[in-house]
C-alpha cells in the first residue's frame, strides 16, 4: 500500500463510541446535582477527541450540521478549540442553592457559564471544556419603546433607559444540556422509555441513548434560550426585590415581522415596557425567550394550520382554534413547559412579583416547581391586532388568565378572523 492510500485509510478511519469502552474510557464522570464543580464534573461534548466525551451529542447542538459543513468544506479546522481569553461573564450569576439540588434543574447546566474558571485545571491539562451559557452587555431598540416615550408612559433616566431611546440589558444565552435521569422523572416517564423515544424519533442518530445507559447527559439538537434583564442581575434572587418577568417562546412571523395573527409581539414588546418600569422603579425586570416557535410544532406546521383555519367552512373562528392545529399536528401545543423553570432556578429566582403572561401552562409550571407568582398581567385590549381576536379568546376559554368574562361556546363561535389566506 502507499504511503497516500495508508494515510487515506488512517484518516478516515471512525471509531464509534455507541457502546460502553468504546472511546469513553478516560472522561471525567458527571455526578448531576453536586455542589462541589470538582465533584460535579465538566459536561464535555467535544468531537476534537473521542475519549473525553462523558455525553451524548455534541455542544451548540442546533449548530452542529452547520460546523460539519463548514470543517467538510474546509472553511473550519477539524478540532479547531475555542479560545476563551476574555469572554467571561460580564455579570456572575451564583451559586444558589438551586444549583445542587437535581430535582430543580435537569435541563440546563448550572456550571455553563463558569466552566473557565470552575474547570481551569482541566483545560490546562488539555481537556475540551466549553461553555454552555455565556453572559454579556448589550443595549436593545425598539419603535414601540420610542413610542412609550413620545405617550409619556415612559422616561429616559440614563441608566436603564438612555437618550437615544435604547435600553440597557444583561443579556445571557444558554444552550440546553439535559439529565436524562431528571428530564425522565419530570414528565412522569422512566429513564428508558424516554431514551428509547429520543432515539426512534430522531432517526436513530443518537444511537448511545440506547446503548450507553453509563451516559446520562444529552445535548439536544433543539434551540435554546436567550435572557434578558433589566437592572442588577444579582437582584433576580432577592425576593425583596420586586421582579417583573415574562416567559416568551419564539413566534419568528410577530416577533420579527410583526404579523397580526397572534399577539406575540405586542405581548412581548408589552413586557419589554414593563420590565424597563419596574427596574426604573428600584426592581429588576426578565424577558426569558425560549426558540420553541409554533408552540414547538415549527414554522411549517404553523403555516399549514393558518391556512387550514382561514380556509375552513364559515372561516377562521375561535371555537375551532385548536381543533385545527391538531388535525394537522395531531397535538395542540408541544412546548411542554415542565423545563421551563430551570433557567429561572439557575437565576435563583424565588419569586416573580408581576408575571406578564396569560398563559396557565406557564404559570402551573412556575408555581409548581416552588417559585412564588404574585400578579399576573394579561395584554391590554387595545394592544390586541384585530387579526388575533380567535387566538386570545380561544386561549381565554382554554383557561388562560383573564380579568374579564370568559367566552361561552356560542361567543366563541361568533368570534370571526379574516377567512383570506395572508
């Protein structure tokens, strides 16, 4: 053989880790809910060098297509390692107590964002430790924010709320990281009946969720989260301090373009100005944004069920609302809020004051994990797109909280949306 054709073969030589010792031997073992990081251990999804991994999948999981094309296209170094001079947390955040109790946070890791610092001995020794949440300063605009301020209901104060209309914010993103273990037992199923779903519904890509049962650690191919807050961050765990939060899962169509099918963005923009209030007023505000767009059916899904709702006999009305996402999806909603409050665990919240949010699925899941809910402000009428009538007066009669009547089923009925396609 030649000398090429032998380093052909060498390079593209896989070794698969799908079974226990097979690539795994010298990886540092997670022990979920220590306290102590040492104990704890480092969540390593490296794909630089197979025997340090200690989980399944890989970091920035969503991404991870993307990286392999860029390394098959040769744009990205294979094994190319971060360097993390300088991109330390601008804000800390913990330890709280939260952090080593395994029954409050399964789906992220507590330790993501201090893995620099917690690990520091680990990467001197040439281990591939990246974080999984990372924490900096930003300012954010917004026309409807401008527009608070031309109405007077806000004010500039040069600190949360500057000149030029922009708001300052700490803003964190974190990467789900999820124990299997914990994930199973919040949605009341066993550790094998979930690993054995993850599997056949992905289509068997990860093939150690069956097979290493000594893996209980997965990074999950889904979108994450982004955060938020206006004013001091450490004050999200005082419950003396007044916090106002909303809980927003991603709706690209209103978030972005404004569409006025639903009430996203009014919501959101409506809890943006709440939030810049209530840290004006000596409080710290939340905006925790979760990527789970179309109530995590998709945008495609979502677009089938607008058409399906607009086209249907007597046209889009709120008594069918969710009976048509379901004839296409086969379930109303698939956000499943259960891991929800973990990031609001890892802030060490106790209680939210003013929780901008109509949803009962959200406030079950919040008050059911421990967290205290004070006030509930629903979106005020006049912030409502006529569009969008169906979709607050569904969810109204679905059980989400409301300061007025709940509609019967003939009002329901009456209810009328636009019966053209947009």
């Amino acid at each position: 053989m030649s000398t090429e054709s032998a380093s052909s073969t060498r390079s593209s030589h896989i070794r698969l880790t799908s079974h226990p010792g097979q690539g795994a031997g010298g990886a540092p073992a997670i022990h979920w809910g220590a306290a102590d990081p040492k104990e704890r251990g480092p969540v390593i999804g490296t794909t630089t060098n197979r025997s340090q991994r200690n989980v399944i999948g890989t970091h920035s999981g969503s991404y991870g297509v993307y990286r392999a094309l860029a390394v098959a296209a040769g744009n990205l170094t294979k094994g190319h390692r971060a360097d993390l001079t300088n991109t330390s947390p601008t804000d800390r955040i913990g330890p709280y107590p939260q952090w080593a109790d395994a029954e409050k946070i399964v789906s992220i890791d507590p330790l993501g964002a201090s893995v620099a610092e917690v690990f520091s001995d680990l990467l001197a020794a040439g281990a591939d430790i990246r974080p999984t949440i990372a924490v900096t300063q930003a300012h954010i605009h917004l026309p409807e924010i401008r527009q608070a301020l031309a109405f007077q209901r806000l004010q500039v104060d040069g600190k949360i709320l500057l000149e030029d209309s922009s708001a300052t914010v700490t803003k964190i993103a974190v990467e789900p990281v999820w124990w299997l273990p914990g994930v199973a037992k919040r949605f009341g199923v066993s550790e094998a009946v979930l690993r054995k779903t993850l599997f056949e519904e992905t289509g068997g890509m990860y093939p150690e969720l069956v097979t290493r049962g000594d893996l209980e650690v997965f990074l999950p191919p889904i979108g994450g989260q982004t955060l938020y807050v206006f004013g001091n961050v450490q004050d999200l765990a005082n419950p003396e301090v007044t916090l106002t939060a909303r809980v927003h899962d991603e709706c690209n169509g209103s978030d972005v373009f404004g569409s006025d099918i639903c009430t996203c963005r009014p919501y959101l923009t409506h809890a943006i100005e709440e939030c810049i209030r209530g840290a004006q007023a000596g409080g710290v505000g939340l905006i925790a944004y979760s990527r789970k767009e179309g109530r995590a059916l998709g945008e495609v899904t979502k677009f089938l069920v607008y058409n399906a709702r607009k086209r249907q006999v007597g046209g889009d009305s709120a008594d069918k609302y969710f009976l048509r996402t379901e004839c296409v999806a086969g379930v109303q909603d698939m956000r499943f809020q259960e891991l929800m409050p973990d990031v609001l665990h890892w802030l060490g919240v106790k209680k939210i004051h003013r929780l901008v949010s109509m949803s009962n699925d959200k406030y079950d899941a919040i008050t059911g994990s421990g967290i205290e809910v004070g006030e509930r402000i629903k979106i005020p009428d006049e912030l409502v797109p006529a569009d969008a009538r169906v979709e607050i007066e569904a969810k109204i009669a679905a059980g989400y909280f409301t300061d007025g009547s709940v509609p019967d089923a003939a009002q329901l009925a009456a209810t009328k949306g636009r019966d053209l396609v947009e």
